[in-house]
C-alpha cells in the first residue's frame, strides 16, 4: 500500500482491491485503508477477527482494561507530544527557525512514536473485545484513525495554533471513545 502526495491531497490505494483514491475519501479499519464499504465488507469476511481463547470472562476483562488504560496513556502523551512544546516552532528569525524546527521534529518524533504504542495496545486488546462480545466496541476500535493528527502535526510549523487546536480536539474526542469503551468493559454495561 503506496502513498501519493497530490496537488489536491494525499492519495492511498484501497488494500483490498487497489483503486487509488484521495485518503479523505478513504475508510479505515484495522489500521488498513480501503475505498468503499463492499471492500471493507469483503477484508472483513475474509479476515474473521482474531478472538482469545481459553480464559474466563473475567481474565478477557482485565486485559482490555490493562492494554486500552496503557493505549489511552499514549494518548495522553500524544496530547502533550502536540501541544507542549510545538509553539517554540513559531518564531521567526534564524535562531527561532533552528530551534523551533528541532522542537518540532521532536514532536512529531514523540508523536509518531504515541500512535504506534497507541496502535500496539489496541491490537493487543481486540481479540479480547472480541471473545467479550462486544461487537460495537471492537468496531470503534478498529476505526481510530490517528494518522491526521500525525500529518497536522507536521505541518504545525507552519500552522501554529490553528493545527494545535485541531491536533488536541481529534485527540480529546479520541481519548473519550475509548475511556467510555474502558469504562463499558469494566462495569459490564
């Protein structure tokens, strides 16, 4: 699966059939992108979700609650990766641009590296999700999607505060999907 950066926006191709197509345009399902429902529908059935065997229902608790409470500490990283020290890439002049571009980079470094931790604890989780039953929960897991607040926050350089405030509301309202997915597991509603 190939990335094409275009005029009018980055480009993906579908994982399941290969149509390029504009990456807004996309749906994402277990960190693949793909250009339709029907293609969704068809990696879904040939790629049944992985379900935990051999525990009780209780041992499938502990570890979604385990795995998602670390996946929502790597969110809360991710806030202060994106809008901690990001602003120091506002200042102008040569002393500010070096400075302000090496703190950036290292925020989107420590960004970068929040989503992939992010990413890891939720797949560790799904099986688990699964073998509780709870469909609607593992869906919204296998739709975060975090790779727009990787891409405006390469771009907060330029952008400043604007991109900062985009940066923590996509990761706020992610951040909220999943405790309530904690919370649903844990009291068994």
């Amino acid at each position: 699966m190939g990335f094409l950066d275009g005029i009018f926006g980055r480009k993906t191709d579908c994982y399941q059939c290969e149509k390029i197509v504009k990456e807004r345009n996309t749906l994402f399902r277990r960190g693949l992108r793909f250009c339709s429902s029907e293609c969704v529908g068809l990696f879904l059935h040939e790629n049944p979700p992985k379900t935990a065997v051999g525990g009780t229902p209780a041992h499938y608790t502990q570890q979604v609650i385990v795995e998602i409470n670390s996946a929502l500490g790597e969110l809360a990283q991710l806030v202060r990766a994106t809008g901690g020290s990001f602003s120091a890439a506002n200042h102008h002049g040569a002393v500010g641009n070096i400075v302000g571009g090496a703190a950036a980079l290292t925020d989107f470094n420590q960004a970068m590296s929040c989503v992939g931790q992010f990413n890891d604890y939720v797949r560790t989780a799904l099986p688990y999700v699964h073998a509780l039953g709870r469909v609607n929960d593992a869906e919204t897991l296998e739709t975060i999607d975090l790779d727009p607040i990787l891409m405006m926050s390469r771009s907060v350089a330029s952008h400043g505060g604007l991109q900062q405030g985009n940066i923590r509301r996509l990761t706020e309202e992610t951040y909220q999907k999943v405790s309530a997915i904690v919370h649903a597991v844990a009291t068994g509603s």
